[in-house]
C-alpha cells in the first residue's frame, strides 16, 4: 500500500470492526430497500446539478457517481458504462437502497458518512467480499449554514483501473454542491468545522449560566448535578448554542468544587490521533472531568476509541453534549446513564435579559443598560442560535453604547428571519429599521427621511415582516 494509506488504514480497521459488530455478513451485501427517496430538498437538487453536469463530461469512463443522504440511503446514480450499472445493480448500490456500514461494511460511502471526512476504499479494503472489485472514493456534504451532515457524493470504479483522481474528483464535486447549496440558500455563512481544541473552564465563564433562572433551565441544572451525584455517565442534548457545555460543567462543578473542567471539541478526522494523545491521560487524572462538546459529530473511530478509554468509577471523569441522544456513537451512547435535555432559549424568555445583561458585563467589565424597547425586542426574537446568537448581538450592541436601544440591535433581531432577501433587498430594509429605530422616530418622520408614502411604509414593515416594539 502508498503511504496515503497506511494512514487511512487505522480507519479502515476500526469500520471492520464496527461492521462485524453490527453482523453484517462478509459474503454478500444484504439488500435494505425502501421507495421514499427525497428528492426535494436543496442538497438533493443542487448534488444532482453538479453531479449530472460532471457525468456528461466523463464520456465513457467506466465510473458510476452517486449521492447519498446522512444514513447511506442512494438517492441518485450515474452512469453511461453498462457493465458498471448492470454490476452495481447487483451489489445494491442504487438508487432506494441504503449502502451504510450497517448495511454494507467498510465502503468508501460508508467510511466517509461515519468519519466525516473524505475516504478512499480500495479493493481488498472492502468488508464484503463482492465489493473488492471496486474502488471507492467518497465526501461527506455539509449543510452550510448548521454544519449538519447531509449526505455523500461518491465515485466508484472497478479496482484494477486508475483510482488516482477519484478522490480528487469526489471532493471537488462535493465543494461545488456545497457552494451551489450556499448560494441559492441565500448566501448563508458556513460554520468553521471544528479543530479539537482544549481548554480550561474557568468559574468565571460560568457566570452567565449562574445568570439563567428560569424555571426550565434550573430544572436541567438540577437534573445533571443529580445524575452526577449518583455516579452516573451524563449526556446532555438540546439544540446548538442551549448551554449544554454549561450546564454539565456547573452539574461537575457542583459535585466537586476543586474539579478542574476541560472541553474537548470534537476533531478533524486527520487530528484524531493527537487530539486522544492530549486528552485521554485526563479521563486518568485526579479531580479532572472531559465534557466532549458535540459528541455526535465525533468521527466513528475516535468515538470507538473515546469508549475504550472510560474505565467504571464511581463518578465518570466524562460528560457527553450531543444534538439528541440517538445521534451519539453507538459505543459512546452505550455508556451513557442519564441523559438531560436543555430547552432552547425560545422556550425561556425570562433568561434573556439577565443573560444579556451579564454578556454585556463580561464583555465591558462594566454594567450595561438596555432600554424597555430593547429588552421587548431580544424577548422576542426566536434565537434560532440560542444563547450563542444572544452572546454575539449582545457583545456587538454593547461595544458600541452604554445604554442599548433598537438601533444598535442588528437588523435580524427585529425581523422574524422567513425568506433569503437579496442583497438590495437587505438595504432597503436595513434603511428603514435605521430610520424607524431613531431616537423619537414617527411612523411619519420616517417615511419623510426615506421618501416614500406612510402607506408603502407599512407595507414594506409588512413585507419584511419587522417587529419593532411599541409599533
């Protein structure tokens, strides 16, 4: 083998592993069909775009290319070489069938969707035996906006050919569903993937969460440091940004005052050996607990690896934060004994001005005012982002006022965020929440400044569906 695999190989090892434990059958791929195939969604619409245009440029090349969702169900396939359809027809790989490690063993697809990082499987790498005579290269898709999983875009072609560029191909046609999907998503940013750093919580950053005190979040408090009194293995799940991380450190640190807390975010899967190396020897280490922030984006060897390190105690050195707890790693959601549940920040308005209050004053070192209107408006707004958004709009408000008013709210906070606006669209509106948030501002006022009649006034609030309080 090239070096390139001798570093793939530890994965490619560990999906054996994993496709044995889930007794899939080395002899033959066990077909698992179903007939609801989504073909609506964006990432649907935008990989079969790329992926059709790049199969009419591949003339005759025996190759079939295919997209996958997150669980290995083929949505699509293509192809002009017919003894390559007729062949893949046979093991299954088509479109209905799912083709995920449960399902198949160690493919290219497959590696890919559990890893979460692109992956070549050649020949003698596959679990199954019928799937030796092909090479298989294969990208997970991001969503660009949540980082969620979507799916795959997969090349296969038989093994004695030239698999050099498969790889290469693959992952430039999952760039470019990937840009596509962001472009006609309305340009939404994508979250930087996580690089697996560590560090210290400290009790300061803690305040915030000591802020929160609505009935719902006490509660969730409450139920982790019960679950970790009794010496049980906790997960925490909820949406992005609840305070999951928070509210497992505050359950240790309730526990055990002089627990020094680290979070471990969870790696690329070419760092996961360093990342176990720097953070495995505490999951040993006195007074030490590791909260792994977003387990279940874990690539599946290093979560396999993670459960072999935890050995019993009588109080876990280990808190898991995860979406939901079937997203876990199977080996890691084996372990779990409690899970909590942190109700998004929609769910808990009374927590939002003393969370504001208290970013305001971490951010300045100071007290911050925040006017009636203000507070109305944060209260209102759905935080799709939960306390991350909150954190973010409140740094930017108070780094640029003592006493926080509408106007230095951002302009997604005052509208009820529907459909993508175009970039005129975006001026015209941010124009007339600038001029309807002045000091003293009238409906009046504002349409004189802007031009316009008070009737198409009120109609553009409509259209944009801005929520300003008192109006």
């Amino acid at each position: 083998m090239d070096d390139g695999l001798e570093v793939v190989r530890p994965r490619v090892r560990a999906s054996w592993v994993r496709s044995e434990r889930y007794g899939v059958s080395p002899e033959e791929v066990e077909p698992v069909f179903t007939g609801d195939v989504d073909t609506g969604s964006l990432f649907y619409r935008c990989g079969a775009e790329v992926l059709g245009a790049l199969h009419d440029t591949l003339g005759t090349e025996p190759v079939g290319l295919m997209m996958t969702d997150h669980e290995g169900l083929v949505l699509a396939r293509w192809s002009v070489d017919g003894d390559m359809v007729r062949s893949l027809d046979r093991v299954h790989l088509a479109p209905g069938f799912y083709f995920g490690e449960r399902t198949a063993g160690t493919n290219g697809l497959a590696l890919a969707l559990a890893d979460r990082t692109p992956s070549l499987v050649r020949s003698g790498e596959h679990f199954v035996a019928p799937l030796r005579r092909y090479t298989c290269a294969a990208v997970p898709v991001l969503d660009p906006g949540s980082g969620n999983l979507l799916g795959s875009i997969n090349m296969t072609t038989w093994s004695t050919g030239s698999s050099d560029l498969l790889l290469a191909l693959a992952q430039s046609a999952a760039g470019n569903t990937a840009a596509l999907m962001q472009s006609r998503g309305g340009g939404a940013m994508t979250r930087p993937q996580p690089r697996g750093e560590v560090f210290h919580v400290v009790t300061d950053r803690l305040a915030a969460g000591d802020a929160a005190s609505s009935r719902a979040w006490t509660q969730a408090v409450g139920a982790a440091r019960e679950a970790v009194r009794a010496g049980r293995l906790l997960a925490v799940v909820g949406e992005p940004g609840t305070g999951k991380t928070a509210v497992g450190a505050l359950a240790r640190q309730a526990v055990a005052r002089r627990e020094r807390v680290l979070v471990a975010r969870p790696p690329g899967a070419e760092d996961v050996d360093a990342w176990l190396a720097l953070w495995v020897p505490a999951l040993a280490a006195p007074d030490t607990c590791v909260v792994v922030a977003g387990a279940d984006t874990l690539p599946a060897w290093a979560a396999d690896q993670l459960a072999a390190a935890v050995t019993p105690s009588a109080v876990p050195p280990l808190v898991l934060t995860a979406a939901a707890f079937d997203a876990l790693p199977e080996r890691l959601a084996a372990l779990v004994d409690a899970v909590v549940e942190v109700p998004p920040l929609r769910h808990r308005p009374e927590d939002i001005a003393p969370l504001a209050r208290s970013f305001a004053r971490e951010h300045r070192h100071r007290d911050v005012q925040f006017t009636p209107r203000a507070v109305r408006a944060l209260e209102g707004h759905r935080w799709p982002e939960n306390v991350r958004e909150l954190r973010a709009v409140v740094r930017e408000a108070s780094g640029r006022t003592d006493v926080v008013d509408l106007a230095h709210l951002p302009p997604s906070v005052l509208t009820s965020g529907g459909r993508a606006l175009s970039r005129l669209e975006q001026l015209e509106r941010d124009e007339i929440l600038r001029c309807l948030t002045a000091p003293g501002a009238t409906a009046v006022h504002a349409a004189e400044e802007l031009g316009i009649s008070r009737a198409t006034l009120y109609r553009k609030i409509r259209q944009y569906d801005l929520q300003i309080p008192g109006r």
